[in-house]
C-alpha cells in the first residue's frame, strides 16, 4: 500500500450554499402533534402564560390553524432569524429550543404557508411569511406590513394582556378535509383536538402542573365573532398513580462514572385502568424510560436496549432526565420526540445502581413479580360490583385495578332527605345506597360537599354493602345484617351529632 496521508491535502474552496430543495426534507418526521408541541415550546420559551390553539373554517371548510401565545413576542430586530432554517441564537439553561428549526421545520410539516406575526414590548408589530414553493426555489421570505400585523395581534382572543405575544398562522394545512360537510368537518376537529391535548398534556406535563402555562383549543368561523367554548389540556402524569406497586419504590438508581446520570425506577400497581397508564393504548406500549429535557417530555417509554418490551413489565416505567451530564450518552432528534442513545448509555444503565445495591436488573425481576402476583391475587379475589356514582373516581380505578368486575350495573351511593333518622337505606331496584342528608354537614365539617364528598366513610360503606347487591333476591341472612348496619350506623353518628 502506498504511504497512508494522515490529512486530506486542499487547494482551494468553492461556496456550497444548500439547495432550497433541502426544505423539503426537513420535518419529515413530524405528526399534526408533535408539530404543535414545537409551536408551544417556542411560547414556553417566551414565557408565555397562555397559548390559544385555534381551528379556523370558513364557510364550512376548515382552512387555517392558529397559535397565538401572550409570550415575551420578538422585536424586528429578531424577527428574521426567526425565520430562518438553523437560526439559531443564544439559548438560556431552561429553554427547550435548540435546533432553531422548530418552527420551520414543524409548519412545513403540515402546511405550505407559514405566518409569523408578533410584538415585543414596547415594540412595533412585525410580520414575516414563508410559502413552502418559494421556499423551495429562492429562499426568499415575504415582509407582511405592520399595519396587518398589528390587526391581527390586537384582536382579543381571550388571552391575559401582557403587552406583547406572538401569531404563528398555518394555511394550506395538508391534512385537514378538503370537504365544507359540516358533520365530517366537526368529527375531525373533535378528533384531533382529543389526539393533540392527549399528546400535549403528557409531553408538557410538569410544566403544566407547575402553572407556568394554560394551553386551550377553540374553532373560529371566520365570519363570526365568537369562537367555540375552549378546551383546556390537561396535564397527563404517566408516573401519577395513587400507591406504587411495590414499597421502596420508586428507586434512584445512579450510573457510575464521572457523568451523573439517574434513573428514577416505578413500579406502578398492578392492573390499572387510570388515564395515564394506559395512555391511550394498551398498557405495555408505554413501558421503558421516559426522557425529559427540561421538565419537557421527549420520548414516553422504550427500553431502549437496555431490555426487550414485555408484557410482564408493563408496570415499569423510568424517569430519566437529560442534563448536561446526560447530554452526552443521548441525544433527540430534531422533533423532539424522540432520543437516540449512544453505546455509552447501555454501559451507564449496567452500571447503575440504588444505594441498597438494587440494580436494573434486579428492578425488572421486582416489577415482573408485581405484575405476576397482581394477575394472580386479582383472580383469587371474590368478583365485586364495581362502585358507581357518589364514589371518587380513584376508588373506581383502584377497585378496577384489584378486583375482578361483576357484570351487573354499579352501585351508586347518594344523599337524599329521609323522613326519619335512619343513616341510611339500601335501594336494590335503583342499585343506590341512600344517605341520610340531614348528617351530611356534620359529616362534611368545613368541606364543600359534592357528588364524591366523603370519599372514605362511603368506601368504608361499599365494602360493608356491595355484597348485598348481588344476586337475584336478599337472602334472610342479608336482611338481617342490614338491620344490623342500621341499627349501629344510626346510633354511631348520632352519637357523633351529639
Ligand atoms: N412563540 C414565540 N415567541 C417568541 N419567540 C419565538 C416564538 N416562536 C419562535 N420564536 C423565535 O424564533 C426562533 C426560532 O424558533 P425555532 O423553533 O425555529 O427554533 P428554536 O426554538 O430556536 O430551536 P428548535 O429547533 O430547537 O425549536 C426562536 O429561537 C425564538 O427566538
Ligand atoms: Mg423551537
């Protein structure tokens, strides 16, 4: 072999600016969700306290889509390095962009014209959009006057008035209807105001519940003045269950090396029905290690080699935060909705451990057990009717998730006005256990009182009663325990009146 060149010899250099057809390709990744979870991290990032999701139709067709936050805005000075693909500028420690692509690479995603109209404080109205062909030929990005900037940012869209805020206007949007059928149109909307708040409410979950941001949805009909109600995401906490599957849990385990990097490990309890486990799917799609960046969700579960998915973890779910540290054994993609790990992220989960020595493997033997004696004690529990109206719907996960269901209708557990002192009575035509309303303050004390007030006495009531519901007639030894019940109930909160 001729003698090996340790460095590329050059002779010059010729400028190679990317075609414009380059356009084309980024966000390719994207879905309408994830588009719009880019859209609020840049809100998030301008502080904004509320952003506005809104669906525009005229006559019938649904024709653009509207982002509009009361954010810190972007003065004229920055206006067109918000604009440009890779503008990237200075990034705080909290802020969750990065790239400086989002907002191209997102709208591009979905739609063939991108507006962007905002204020800074103190600052005039300013306005730039991108159309995709233009784009795609010249790079060349249309100045939108003041005047309609202004306009359009000064139209009261119910959002708290900070004195500043940001429009990012979508048309031509590729995936909505090309139909003015009203039904069709409305069904679509619905669905994908219920896909995007599931897909909303967990990636930005923390940040919602810490109140840093409302984030609403609502339809307009461009020639009307009043919008639709709007609806308000909720936050969706995957590791939000009411009692872990298994004591010591969850655990921190932490990686050795010079890089701190920490697993915090769950076991949820066995069997649950709770929103956010299931998540929208079946509970063991949503196993695996949930990455957060900056109190913002990238990618909701996934072993990501450090085990196969299966069944039997279902109830396993890590937290993993990227930091700095973490920074260099993973890395997002640029939707930010998913990571890709570096082999040095296998060695670090190998390594890790709790501080009574629990190891990851020792996690997934745990978590398996929990699921395995769930399966099994669920089915040796004596089927129960599942509680119905008037009880908390906690209780009703956490009954669903321990016990087998009966078929028959649930019972209910309601207050109505007795004509005697009786505590309460039991109706087995209405499937109701009736309270006596007259103790129902002094029950209360100073809480309000409400369909599922008084959570543990009418828990504590169920399991004393459910039995009673079932079967076809009451057998003696029912009747008589139900004069029981009521003779002791009646003379305890008596004397607790007294
Ligand atoms: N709603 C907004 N309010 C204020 N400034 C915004 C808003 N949206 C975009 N910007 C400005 O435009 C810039 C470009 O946004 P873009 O989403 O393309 O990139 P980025 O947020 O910097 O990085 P990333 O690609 O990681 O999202 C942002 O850095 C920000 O300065
Ligand atoms: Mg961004």
């Amino acid at each position: 072999m001729a003698e090996w060149a340790a460095s590329v010899p050059t002779d010059g250099s010729v400028e190679l600016p990317p075609d414009p057809r380059t356009m084309e390709a980024i966000g390719r990744n994207h879905s309408f969700e994830t588009a719009l979870a880019d859209l609020v991290d840049n809100s998030v990032d301008a502080d904004a306290t509320h952003v506005l999701i809104r669906f525009v139709r005229d006559q019938g067709r649904l024709c653009s889509l509207y982002v509009v936050d009361n954010g810190h805005g972007i003065g004229p000075e920055r206006i067109d390095e918000a604009m440009t693909v890779g503008g990237r500028r200075a990034y705080g420690e909290a802020d969750l962009g990065w790239f400086g692509l989002g907002l191209k690479a997102a709208s591009f995603s979905q739609a063939n014209q991108l507006t962007l109209l905002s204020r800074a404080k103190e600052a005039p109205a300013v306005g730039r959009r991108w159309r995709i062909d233009d784009a795609k030929t010249r790079f060349l990005c249309d100045t939108v006057p003041e005047s309609f900037a202004e306009h359009e940012l000064e139209q009261d869209r119910g959002l708290p008035d900070t004195g500043s805020g940001t429009i990012v206007r979508w048309d031509q949007v590729g995936g909505f209807p090309a139909t003015d059928n009203e039904s069709h149109v409305e069904r679509f909307v619905s669905q994908k105001v219920v896909d995007a708040s599931n897909h909303l409410g967990l990636v930005f979950h923390r940040i919602i519940e810490s109140g840093r941001v409302t984030i609403v949805f609502d339809v307009q009909d461009a020639r009307s003045t009043s919008p639709s109600s709007p609806i308000e995401v909720e936050s969706i906490n995957p590791f939000d269950y009411h009692r872990t599957g298994a004591t010591g849990f969850p655990k921190d385990l932490k990686a050795a090396g010079d890089r701190s990097l920490t697993f915090r490990c769950h076991i949820w309890p066995p069997r649950s029905t709770a929103r956010q486990f299931k998540l929208g799917g079946r509970p063991a799609d949503h196993q695996g290690m949930y990455f957060y960046r900056r109190d913002r969700l990238l990618q909701p579960g996934g072993w990501e080699g450090v085990h196969a998915p299966h069944p039997k973890l279902q109830l396993a779910r890590v937290e993993v935060e990227i930091d700095r540290d973490a920074e260099a054994l993973l890395r997002m993609n640029p939707e930010k909705s998913r990571v890709q790990v570096r082999p040095e992220f296998s060695h670090a989960c190998e390594s890790a451990r709790a501080e009574d020595g629990t190891s990851f493997s020792d996690y997934f033997a745990q978590a398996v057990r929990v699921y395995e004696a769930g399966n099994k004690r669920r089915k040796t529990r004596k089927p129960m009717i599942r509680p119905g109206r008037g009880f908390s719907p906690g209780l009703r996960d956490t009954i669903d998730a321990e016990i087998e269901a009966l078929g028959a209708d649930p019972v209910d557990i309601r207050w109505r006005d007795f004509d005697d002192d009786r505590f309460f009575d039991i109706d087995r035509t209405e499937q109701t256990i009736w309270l006596n309303k007259r103790y129902r303050k002094m029950l209360l004390g100073d809480r309000h009182a409400g369909l599922n007030d008084l959570p543990l006495l009418k828990t504590m009531i169920y399991l004393l009663m459910e039995d009673v519901f079932q079967g076809d007639y009451l057998g003696s030894r029912d009747k008589d325990n139900i004069e029981l019940w009521k003779s002791l109930l009646t003379t305890a909160v008596r004397a607790e009146r007294r």
